[in-house]
C-alpha cells in the first residue's frame, strides 16, 4: 500500500502482479522488497511518477519476467530504485549541485549586482536571519541581481537571490528581512532539492543523474529559469519565514504589506507566482501572526533603507 495525494492507494496491477502466478523464494522476496522500498521512502514523499504502472490487458495478463514478476511490479522496482539514487544527496553535494546552477543563472539570464556596499548590506540582514532560523550545517551565500524584475528565489545548496528591481520596490529592512525569511526557510525545509528530486523522476534522468551531479545541475537550472513555485512549499515557507522574522525582532507584519504592495503595484511580479491567489495567501498569514506587545521592531526606518540603497539610484535604478 502506498501514499499518493493524501489517499490510501493499493493499485490494482501491483497487486496483481505479486499475488498472481506461481510464487517462488525469488518471486516472494523481490515483492517483499518492492512493498518495503516504497513503504520505507514514502517518508519523503514519492511523487506519482515513480509509482506509475504500465497499463495491462484485462484479458491476458502480461507475461512475468525471468523472475517471476510481471511487469507491472517491475516497473515499480525500477522506479524506486530510480528515486533511491537520486534520493540520497548529501549536503556537500546539494552544495556542489548549487554551484553548478548558479554558474549557469550568472551567465544567463542574469548577471550579478556588483556594488559591494549593497551586497554587503543585503548579506548581513541575510545572515542574521540565518543565525535564528536553526540552519542547516551548509553555507548561505545571498546575491543581488541586476536585473528590472521583481523576483527573489533560492537554488539547491543555499543560495538566495534577490533582484535590484526587488530591492527598490522595498519600504524598508523588514520588507527585505520578510523576503530573506522566505528564502531561508525553503533551504531550511529543502524545498529546491525535494523539487529538484522530483523533476528528475518524472523526467526519466533520474539514472544520469544519480551518477553525474551536471544532470541534476541541468534540471536545477531549468527549475530556476522557468517552473512555476510549488503551493505547497510556498505555503510552508510562509509559516517558517514568519518564526524567523519573529526570532530576529522583525515585525511580521511585514510580509503582509509586501504583498499587498506587490499585488496592488503595476505590472506582475514573479515573487508572488501566482497572483491570483494572494489575498487567501494573505489571509493566511494574518491568521499565524504572533503578537510581541511592548517589543520595539526592527528595520522599519524608510529613509535609513533608502540610503542603503543609494548606490542603485546612482547608477540608474529609482524608488
């Protein structure tokens, strides 16, 4: 029995496929293994492509393979075994994978921000944000991009964009911390390797890449440039992001605002990935805000953060 969309699924030709037939040692231990496998992974969640059947004709069952399996429960070893191979990345090798991507979006299509005062500033307020988000034992590494587009984003391995067109549609330091939160909480949480793992399964790379890190790298990069955010994860980085601007003394009023600047603000931005569903997403955040009574917040200085931000209006950005 397996897991999939919050359902108890017992698919018919799997069942079929070990219960039919003579049963051997061999043919007994290899279901044994296949039921063990995707019980045993199911704690991170397979994604349905590995657990897809190949369809059998109702009128003759499909011929067993040479150990006595039908296709069918071969198909599921093969797909398991596939996603055990992708499924053990360590974090010096999810780092290693994060630079691989991040060579790539720095040449296309972004280049990186270099004024250094800004990056500097950009990387304090991020790693103290990380400091109180019980990180995991990897390097943080945020950039700023140069580039007109409203975005922020994370890659595998701890990397943690933001856009110059982001940072001058900010208020102030807490609207930034509410974006690093963010950020922080989907490395935190693994989201870009679980994502990253899944497209390699339903791609059918998952074999290249269990072997080679630039296949993986390759899916990364394509993830980053183009796939639309997970709800899901969005919705967890959400509630994580708030305990972290929480923990730092950041009012965490301040992703609300953000947004509701973003969606009232002309034009789209990719941040908000889909901007339809922002006041529930609103709505949500108001309901898991943690009143601090008497707690003096940080960061909320309009005119301190523009001046942090001066050296975008001297080489042509605006607020």
């Amino acid at each position: 029995m397996v897991w999939v969309s919050n359902h108890l699924f017992w698919p018919a030709k799997q069942q079929a496929g070990c219960g039919a037939g003579q049963r051997t040692p061999q043919r007994s231990v290899l279901c044994a293994i296949a039921s063990g496998l995707c019980l045993g992974i199911l704690g991170t969640v397979l994604p349905a492509a590995a657990l897809t059947l190949p369809v059998e004709a109702d009128s003759q069952a499909a011929p067993a393979d040479s150990d006595g399996l039908s296709p069918s429960i071969t198909a599921v070893l093969h797909n398991v075994v596939r996603y055990v191979q992708v499924g053990d990345i360590f974090d010096q090798e999810e780092v290693e994978i994060g630079q691989q991507i991040n060579q790539r979006l720095l040449t296309y299509p972004y280049s990186r921000y270099e004024e250094s005062v800004v990056n500097q500033y950009v990387d304090r307020v991020g790693q103290d944000l990380v400091a109180v988000s019980h990180p995991r034992e990897i390097p943080y590494t945020f950039q700023v991009l140069e580039s007109d587009r409203i975005d922020a984003f994370s890659i595998p391995g701890g990397f943690i964009y933001v856009t110059t067109g982001l940072l001058q549609t900010l208020e102030n330091e807490a609207q930034l911390a509410a974006v690093l939160s963010h950020e922080i909480a989907h490395v935190n949480q693994r989201h870009n390797i679980q994502t990253l793992k899944r497209w390699a399964v339903d791609q059918g790379t998952a074999e290249a890449a269990s072997v080679d890190s630039s296949a993986l790298a390759d899916i990364g990069y394509q993830i980053a440039v183009s796939q639309p955010r997970s709800r899901e994860f969005e919705s967890e980085a959400d509630r994580f992001g708030l305990s972290i601007l929480r923990n730092a003394g950041y009012p965490q009023t301040a992703f609300i605002t953000l947004l509701e600047q973003l969606v009232e603000a002309p034009g789209s931005s990719e941040f908000l990935s889909d901007s339809s569903s922002q006041q529930n997403r609103i709505t949500a955040l108001r309901r898991q805000i943690q009143p601090t009574a008497g707690t003096p917040y940080l960061g909320l200085n309009l005119i301190e953060y523009q001046q942090r931000m001066l050296p975008l209006v001297r080489s042509g950005q605006s607020f």
